[in-house]
C-alpha cells in the first residue's frame, strides 16, 4: 500500500483516468482476462480514496444536494462515497434528485459541473425564492435610543460640546441634528462651527438646555409653569417644532386675567403667532378682570395703545375703557401724562369732564373733533378713523328672524357674533310666520302680523334675547302681512302690507305706555313688500308692490305733523327691497321689479343710496349676487345684506357693505338659507 505521502496525482487526473477505463462486465476469474484476483483486489484498493478524501466528498456531497434540493439531510453521502456499483469517480453523474429525494442517474454527456436537468430548474427557483425573507427587529430604534442616551449619560462617543452659560453639556452631532433644524444646518453646512468641538449658545438657559439635549435623546420633556418659558425661548431657537407646539399648549391652558397680558407679550417676542392670537383673544375678552390687575398697570405705552386700538375689546362701553386708561396713566402720572393725547385716538367716550383732558390742548382739539362726529352726522363718512370705529362688543348683536326656505318656511332666529364671525341659531318661532315685520324696542324684538300659510295674522309676539322667552302682545287692528315694521322715537309703527284681499296703505302706531295700537295717517299709496327704515327722525317707506306693478316711489312720515311726504323716487323700481340707514344715508339693497306672478321678474343686484339733503338717490356698489326679499340691518358702521332669493336657490350667503371703501365684503354664511328673514339689531344681549 502506498503511503499517503507518496500519493502525486491530483484529485481531478484521478477521477478523468478512472472515468476513461472500461469496468468489467462480469465475473473476473483468477487466470482469465480480467487479470488474477490479487491484481483485481489491488486495483480496486488502489482506487478507494484516502479517509480524508472521502471525508471532503463526503462534504462535498452533501453541499451539493443542499445547494440543489435543500433536502441533504435526505440522502445518505456514504451511498455516494462507497456505493459498489456507484465509484467516486462517478459522482459528477449523480446530480439530480427527485421531488421524491431519489436519486436518478443522468447521462454524463448532458451533465455539467453548474446545470441541472431542465425539469428540475423550476423546482429549483421556486426553493431559491423560498428560501430568501426579511427580518425588521419591532424595538430596534427603542433599542438605539437606549443606547445613545447611555453613551449621553456617560460621555462617551461625544463628539462637541454645547455651552450654556457655565455649563458643558457633551453631545452627539447626529443625534442633535436629527431632531433640530437648528444643529442640522450648523453640523452640515461649511460653517465655522461645524468644525469646532465646543459650540457656544448665547442667551439660552443652562437647564434648558440640558432638558432639551436629554429631550433629543428620549423623546420626553417635563413642563412646568417655573420652566416654561426658557424651555420654549431654546426650542424656538434650536427649532424644535414639537417643543414649541408643547410649550404653546401648556401656557394656553394656563391662561389667567392676571398673566395673559405676559404671555401675549412674551409669544409676540417670540414669533409664536398662534400662542399671540389665542392670549390675545382671552385679553380682550375678559379685559375687565384685565385691567384690574397689576399686570396692566406696569404695561409699556405701546402695549397699551396696542390694546384700546382693538375693536375686539369686551366692554359694556367706552366708560370703562376711558376708566381702564385713567388708571394706566395715574399709576404713573408724571411720566405717562404726555402721551395721553395720543391715547385719546383710540377712545370714544365722553371726555370733556376729565381735569387731564381740560388742561391739555392737544386733548381739547381731539374733544372738538369728537363734538364734530356726533352733531355733524352728514360728514361723518370723511371724518372715518380709527378714533370713530365702534368696538365690536358694543355694537349688539344682530338677529336673522324667520323667512321663507327650502321647507316653506323657516322658525329658526339666528344670531351672528361680530367679533367671531359666526351665526349661532339661538331660538325658535313659537310657530310657521312668512312675510312678517320686526322691529327693536327695550333691547326686545317683535315680531308682527305675517301670515302662517292659510291666512294673515295681526298677532304680535314679544322675544327677549336675554332670558330667550316669548311673551304675547295685544294684537293689531288689520291682519297683514309683507308689511314693513320699524321704531321712531319710542313707538313701534306697522307700515302697509296685504290683509288676503287687498293692498293696504293704512299705518298702526304701538304705544308701548299704553299698551295698545292706534292708527295714523295713511299712505299716499297702498304698498305690499314694502322696505321701511328710520332717519333724521322721520320713518321712510321705500317701494314694495300696489298689486299691479313693483313701485320707485318713496314717502316719509313725520310723526309731528303726522303725514306723510313724497320723496324723489328710486332709480328703479322694486319689490321686496331691503332697506336701512347708515352715516345719515338711506339704502336700498336688491329686489325685484316685476310682480311674481310675471315670468320676466328680474332680480336685482343694485344697490341706491338716499341723500336726504339732496332729496335723491344714486347708485353704489352693487351686491356680489342677485337678491330678492333681502334682509338688511346695520350692525357697527358696516350694511349687511342677509340671504335673500336669487331665482333659484334660497341664499344663506352674506355680504358686508363698506360706505367709505364703497364695496361689499362676503363674511360668515347663514346656518340655514333663507329669504324674506327680517334683520334686527339688539344693542345689549
């Protein structure tokens, strides 16, 4: 036998040799062609690999059917190695394996050393595919933060170092940069910085800081109302966005008369405009427990002329701002005296018995201009300002009272807040009332005659706005409805309409001492969907219909002479028009010029302005939108034009009137369309 050193042929010459000589075909006898028995025993001996042969065919073997099949642990390598009819030699034809795991014999010539046999290849892809999957790890980022907030905690891996006054606060350029836009330009932009290993960061509290860091770290911050605003002056410099809408959150919710002044000034300081706009708002509305409060006193004088420029202020009236500013000036009277006069543009209140105003030139120049405003009304629009601008909390609270909606007739009272834009629906009709008037007295509304569907009433009911109650008046003389209603100088009128048979021109006066009804003068002409309004004390009614034809004409009555007067005429005729006075003006808003039950009725857009000096009408700006049975009131120094009817749909749009920029403005919709809805406004609710 021949010593494993002595073996020279290589592994592959061995197996090609053996490959190239003819086996025997049968029994070998010992003198016969096949060579003597010791010969044979010799050869085969000769033939059979070394044990670390057979251990790295072995081996071999087995990575093949793993590779091939994924089934080694099947298949018995020795079969291979040391199977008699099967030489080693032989092992590059024993390829293929069975879906069964057999094994089965493949013709040397179709045999590669890196090919199967083509049955076998899709079974082959399809255990490839199989074979490959994912893995994602549910707390590998928990499991990373843990460890990077080890690394914070014990200093180790940092690679700058943050200053805060005099404190050192080690970090991670990646981890800051991942949570702040502040860190993320600074580490990689060419910045002088961004190369440094200790980074100086002026006017930031050292604790807040550090909270931030450890924040960048953890995800958690602790807020508190000693911390909170260092925390949120560093978050708004390091740009963190959600610190900031954290640190927001928290102090809007410990708004307070005595320290939303503090925080209005501090969220302006620091760009937080939504903080600003919330603390602001709470300012305004509870500015008298506001200006109780110490916090008032010490504000700075732009602070304060910042405060009573706001129409937004909720006062009773200009009483208590004109009080809230006399003590803001005698806290500190030597110092703030001078800058009174220029205070005073933002007030509107009665000024002449104050000893500051009295002395001071400047103050009496501004008393003059007030006197003006109020005893001059028809210059009133050149002398608009901010000084003449009502406050929103002491203009009332206008109301949208019934009308006709996609239902036949709405019973809903809306009312709409100026100050926020919206229409609320606060009550209900005691029952269904189309074509009624409305009118305010005593901070009361009431709502008169009408019809219900089958007839016409002549009822009247009586709401109050505070306590939300209904109470029931004596009734009218005549049933009507498509009347105009309006108060002049203490009683309640009811102006024209239709009784379900003809056109009325007869007016009722309520007298609300003694509580009855008395007729007046009549008209000059019978007048249905008729607008009224009061100026210069004189009741005004504008158009309508007389049954055959929508009307221009227009009549005043005097309740002195008690009669009534012709006026110059609209430039178009109308029916169903709104009307209201502004600034010593009268306005005619929208309509329609023919009778309903003609097809070619137009719906008009057009609005006219009554100059009662000129004794004529121009026209103004017109609405955005046809209107027919418009509501319109005043509410401030802006003319609402409320719903209305546009031929097709009932409208629940509304538009404000601007008499100094002479355009209308689109503001908060209605909660429910509606036309023919009267509009009232209650001054004090």
């Amino acid at each position: 036998m021949r010593a494993a050193s002595g073996y020279s042929e290589s592994e592959h010459d061995r197996v090609d040799r053996a490959a190239a000589a003819p086996e025997p075909t049968g029994p070998t006898s010992a003198t016969g062609q096949g060579g003597s028995a010791a010969a044979t025993s010799a050869t085969r001996a000769d033939a059979r690999p070394w044990p670390v042969q057979r251990w790295l065919l072995r081996c071999f073997a087995r990575r093949m059917l793993c590779r091939y099949r994924g089934v080694g642990d099947r298949v018995e390598p020795k079969a291979v190695v040391h199977g008699p009819e099967r030489r080693v030699e032989k092992l590059p034809t024993l390829l293929a394996l069975s879906m069964e795991g057999t094994w089965e014999p493949v013709p040397r010539a179709s045999a590669s050393r890196h090919s199967l046999p083509a049955r076998l290849a899709p079974a082959m892809e399809v255990a490839t595919s199989s074979s490959e999957e994912s893995f994602q790890a549910l707390n590998h980022a928990e499991q990373m933060a843990r460890r990077m907030e080890g690394y914070l905690r014990h200093k180790q891996l940092c690679d700058v170092v943050l200053l805060a006054g005099d404190r050192r606060i080690p970090a991670h350029r990646l981890v800051l940069s991942s949570v702040s836009d502040y860190f993320a330009a600074m580490f990689t932009s060419d910045v002088r910085e961004a190369k440094q290993e200790e980074v100086k960061l002026e006017g930031v509290e050292p604790t807040a800081l550090w909270a931030l860091v450890q924040y960048a770290y953890t995800g958690r911050l602790d807020l508190r109302e000693d911390t909170i605003e260092g925390l949120l002056a560093a978050a708004c410099l390091l740009q963190l966005s959600p610190v900031v809408e954290a640190c927001c959150g928290f102090l809007m919710k410990q708004l307070h008369p005595s320290n939303c002044l503090g925080i209005r000034s501090f969220a302006d300081a620091q760009g937080c405009t939504d903080l600003h706009k919330v603390a602001h708002n709470y300012t305004m509305e509870n500015f008298l427990e506001v200006m109780r409060n110490q916090e008032f006193l010490l504000l700075p004088t732009e602070a304060v002329a910042d405060l009573f420029a706001s129409e937004e202020m909720n006062v009773p009236g200009e009483e208590t701002v004109f009080q809230a500013l006399m003590a803001w000036v005698m806290h500190e009277v030597e110092t703030r005296r001078h800058v009174l006069p220029g205070l005073l543009a933002h007030f509107l209140g009665d000024l002449e018995s104050n000893p500051l105003l009295c002395d001071d030139v400047e103050c009496q120049r501004l008393l003059l201009q007030a006197m003006k405003y109020h005893l001059l009304p028809e210059r009133r629009p050149a002398m608009q300002g901010a000084s003449t601008r009502p406050r929103k909390s002491t203009v009332g609270t206008m109301f949208a009272v019934g009308g006709m909606d996609a239902t036949k007739g709405a019973t809903s009272i809306e009312r709409y807040d100026l100050r926020t834009n919206t229409w609320t629906q606060v009550a209900m009709l005691s029952g269904r009332r189309l074509q009624f008037g409305v009118a305010v007295l005593d901070d009361k509304v009431y709502v008169v005659g009408g019809r219900d569907g089958l007839k016409t009433l002549n009822t009247v009911e009586c709401y109050n706005p505070r306590t939300h109650t209904w109470s029931v008046l004596p009734p009218m003389s005549t049933h009507r409805h498509g009347l105009g209603v309006a108060v002049l100088e203490g009683p309640m009128y009811a102006v024209g309409g239709h009784d379900g048979w003809s056109y009325l021109n007869t007016v009722e006066r309520w007298d609300p001492q003694a509580r009855q009804w008395n007729y007046v003068a009549n008209m000059s002409n019978p007048r249905s969907t008729v607008g009224v309004a009061v100026l210069n004390g004189k009741l005004y009614a504008v158009g309508g219909r007389d049954g055959s034809s929508c009307l221009r004409s227009v009549e005043c009555f005097d309740p002195h002479t008690n009669k009534w007067t012709a006026c110059a005429p609209m430039c178009k005729r109308r029916g169903g028009v709104g009307v209201s006075a502004c600034n010593g003006f009268l306005y005619a808003v929208g309509g329609h010029d023919t009778p309903a039950s003609n097809h070619c009725s137009r719906i008009s857009d057009c609005v006219e302005r009554f100059d009662p000096k000129t004794d004529a009408w121009t026209a103004v700006a017109p609405l955005s939108v046809s209107r027919d049975a418009v509501g319109v009131g005043l509410l401030g120094d802006r003319l609402y034009a409320v719903g209305g009817y546009d031929g097709q749909t009932y409208l629940n749009t509304v538009e404000a009137y601007d008499p100094v920029a002479n355009e209308w403005t689109q503001v908060a919709p209605l909660c429910l369309g509606r036309a023919g809805a009267c509009v009232v406004t209650v001054r004090v609710i």
